[in-house]
C-alpha cells in the first residue's frame, strides 16, 4: 500500500524522523523525553516491518531509559 508514491513502511520511519526531531527542540527535558519516546517506539516498529534488530534494539533501549528517568528515578529537589 502506498500514499503519495510512498510505501506505508517509509511513512513509519519519516514519523520515527519527524518525532526525534521535534524532541529535540523542546526546553523542558520532560517533554522532550515524552516526545523523543513516541519517536522511537515508531522506529521500534519500523524496525520490526523492517526485520532490523539494530533500530529494534537500540530504540528500545533508549524508550527504557526514558521510562526510567520519567517515571521510576525519583524526582530531585
């Protein structure tokens, strides 16, 4: 399946690229963890259409350390 010429699998990956970048024009680091998140769970599932362990594996690791520093370290006063 295509829109505009371009397979739905590349529209996955320019969502991933889009995302990525927008975080990182964000000032809080809260929502540029949320934001930088959601683009690499679509790179996550790029790398799944894709059969790519790379991006599967590295993305994954990077939306884990997010998590973590969003939800399980404990705030600093």
């Amino acid at each position: 399946m295509e829109i505009l010429g371009i397979s739905y699998i590349e529209w996955v990956g320019y969502l991933a690229s889009f995302f990525l970048l927008l975080s990182f024009l964000m000032r809080n680091i809260t929502t540029l963890r949320y934001i930088n998140s959601l683009g690499c769970l679509f790179f996550v599932a790029y790398g799944i259409l894709l059969n790519s362990w790379p991006l599967i594996i590295t993305n994954g690791a990077i939306v884990l350390i997010n998590i973590y520093y969003l939800f399980i370290k404990p705030k600093e006063s």
